[in-house]
C-alpha cells in the first residue's frame, strides 16, 4: 500500500473515534462558553440566566438553564450518531472491548 492508502484506509478510520471524541468535547465547551459569556456582557443563551439573576426572576433563570442544557443534551446526541454513523462496526467493537469493565 501506499502512504496515502495507509493513511486514509488504516490510520484514519482507527483515529475516528478520537477524533470524534475530541470535535464532541470542543462542541459542549463551545456551548458551556457561550453561556458563561453573558455574564461579561456579551449576550448569547447566558443573558437569560444574568437578566433573571438581576430581576430575581427565577423562572427565567430556569428558562435559560433548560436551554443550555438541551442545547448542549442535543449537541451530545448528534455527536454520538455522527460517531455511530462514521465509525465502522468493526473498529467500535474493537474500541468496546478494550475498555476497562
């Protein structure tokens, strides 16, 4: 085989789950951030919560709360079917059984 069909046919496919794992990581922090940045000013999800916390509404702190967290619930779904989806069979059976029990 050539480098490039190493690469694409055994190197690749193995990492995928890593790298999955590593994009779904990056995707739930970037969420988490966005949250956290209201309470610097910058608007997003997290004005929900500050604007609550500031009224004493705390409905709407709920309100904002909830969405975070289906936000991010739903971020984690869609990573995992995309790692379901992507990954073979075969490699994930692998990566199962070298888990510790």
């Amino acid at each position: 085989m050539t480098r490039i069909q190493v690469l694409f046919k055994v190197e690749i496919p193995v990492a995928l789950p890593m790298i999955i794992l590593g994009l779904r990581y990056s995707a739930i922090q970037i969420v988490s951030t966005a949250t956290i940045a209201a309470f610097v000013g910058l608007g997003g999800l997290g004005r929900y919560i500050t604007d609550g916390l500031a009224r004493s509404d705390y409905q709407m702190v709920i309100g904002g709360a909830l969405i975070t967290a289906l936000l991010a619930t739903g971020t984690e779904i869609l990573f995992v079917a995309l790692g379901r989806l992507a990954v073979s069979p075969g490699i994930r059976a692998g990566h199962r059984a070298t888990q510790p029990a």
